[in-house]
C-alpha cells in the first residue's frame, strides 16, 4: 500500500521556527529604520518648505508696499503670484457696510475677521484704473481679527475722512460654502466668505477681485490693546508650498522600501514551506525505490 502524501505545513508553523523569527525581528528593524527615514524626509520637507516661505516674506517687505492700480485693476482678474504682496491704497472707509467673516481662526482660537468696505481715492494711478467704469471702486480690507460676534466699539471703529492703508494683498474667495449666515443681533451682519461676487451685490460701485489685509493705516485704527482687531499674518497661496516635493517622494521611497522587508520574511517563509514539501517527496521516492532508477532502467 503506498504512502500518504507528505502533510503540508502551515504558514504559522513555518513562520514560528526560531531561525524565522529571528529573520523577522532583524526586518522588522530594517523596516523601522526605513520608517524613520520617511518621517525624518516628511520634516526636512516642510522645514524647507517653511523656510522658502519666510525667505519669500522677507523679500516681499524688503520690495515695500506697491500701489494697487500698478498691480491690478478693479473687476480684473486677480493673478495668484499676487497673494502675500504688500500693498498700498488711499480712500474713505465706510464703516455703513462693515460685516464680519465667521468661523476664522487665530492661533487656534475661532473667531471673525472684520471686513470693511473702502471707497479708492488713489491707487498710484490718478484714477486711470477706473475711468472707464461707474465710479470710484469699493477694496475690501479685512482690518484684523475679534473673538465675538459682537466686540467692542473700539473694533468697529475706523478714522474718518481720507486714510492710507497698507497690507498683504489676497484673493477673492468663492462662494462654495454657502449656507446663510445666521443673524447677528447686536453686532454687524455675518458672512461665510470674502467673495467679490457676493459683495458687489451688497456695496455700491466697482469692486476688486482681490482684498487687503490690513497691516496699517494713517491714521491708524485703534491697536488691539486698546480693543482693536488683532493683526493678522501674512497670507500664502492654498497649495502653493506646503511641502518640497523631492523629499516628499524621497519619504515615499524609504516606506516602499519599508514595506518590502517585511513582504520579504512572508516570501522566505512560503519559499521554506514549499522546500520542505519537496524535501519530503524525495525522501519518501528513496524509501519507494531505494536503488533508484537512471537511464534505461540502470541503477543511478
């Protein structure tokens, strides 16, 4: 009667010898130095990424602030290389139409930011940027930052008569996260967004399609210590220079690398299961027909 087929061990039984183990525990480390290579990739590349930013910060106050018309018009595309650049402009604040943006945050505490409408006497062009339109163009500027939907007088309150602004020049925003703002009783109206879209159906007159956030003012408005919006930092483009993409891709490769020791023990272990079903085979062949056969039935 012949015998049994030999008996397949299973993964476990393979994998839980010593000698695999102890191949395992030296992956597994390669794998975790691997790992930390990828995180320590990930860190160089925001650190770079941070420090191109700044050095970009530095360069654009070292230039000092342009005048808006040499930089855009009112109702004009808004280019993106203009995001974070400083900027200066002369007009009248109309306090009438001021409205605050909810759900913004500052150092991690959420809040509004206050936006103004202001009417452009000068924007370094002698009025060439609008002659050709309805009016003198309204620039929203975002003066700073309060915590409460309803802050203190001294937020809401902007000099009278002609004032020079300075700030970072940002983008419009979009509409997409609507929802109506809920009622602000007691305080200005609330918005979602600083979207030109929607404030040309709320302020008279041209409008751009960008805005300014407020770094100074002559005359200046009342100073957070003194219950004035808190200042804002400068903006950045969304997307722009979050991360350096070579050490990204470099992070990725360390973890690639990472997940291939460990896809290797899994390889060794089948290639040992499949060895010692083999093994098996030839012993129980010897035992069936221990001469042995070559060719033309010669003992081998």
């Amino acid at each position: 009667m012949p015998d049994a087929p030999p008996a397949r061990r299973s993964f476990w039984a393979v994998a839980l010898q010593p000698r695999m183990l102890a191949i395992l525990l030296l992956l597994l480390a390669a794998a975790l130095v691997c790992g930390r290579l990828g995180v320590w990739q990930i860190d160089r590349a925001y650190e770079r990424a941070n420090l191109a930013a700044q050095q970009e910060a530095a360069e654009a106050a070292a230039t000092g602030p342009a005048a808006l018309g040499e930089l855009v018009a009112p109702q004009a595309s808004f280019p993106g290389e203009l995001v974070g650049r400083q900027t200066w402009v002369e007009g009248e604040w109309e306090p009438d139409g001021q409205t605050l943006v909810a759900g913004r945050t500052l150092d991690g505490v959420e809040g509004y930011l206050v936006l103004t409408p202001l009417r452009v006497t000068d924007d370094g062009t002698g009025g060439a940027s609008w002659a050709g339109l309805s009016g003198a163009p309204v620039l929203p500027v975002v003066r700073g930052w309060v915590e409460s939907p309803t802050p203190d007088a001294a937020a809401l309150d902007v000099p009278d008569g002609e004032v020079r602004v300075e700030g970072w020049l940002q983008a419009s925003e979009s509409t997409l996260r609507t929802g109506d703002a809920p009622a602000n009783p007691g305080g200005p109206p609330l918005t979602q967004d600083i979207a030109s879209s929607h404030l040309a159906n709320v302020w008279d007159g041209p409008i751009y399609t960008g805005y300014v956030v407020l770094t100074g003012s002559d005359p200046a408005q009342p100073a957070a210590a003194e219950g004035g919006p808190a200042p804002l930092p400068r903006p950045v483009l969304e997307g722009g220079s979050d991360v350096n993409l070579q050490n990204f891709f470099y992070a990725l490769q360390w973890w690639v690398f990472g997940l291939f020791a460990f896809s290797l023990w899994i390889r060794l272990v089948r290639d040992e299961m499949a060895g010692g079903r083999r093994e098996t085979r030839r012993r129980a062949d010897r035992t069936d027909d221990p001469v042995g056969r070559g060719i033309a039935g010669l003992p081998s």
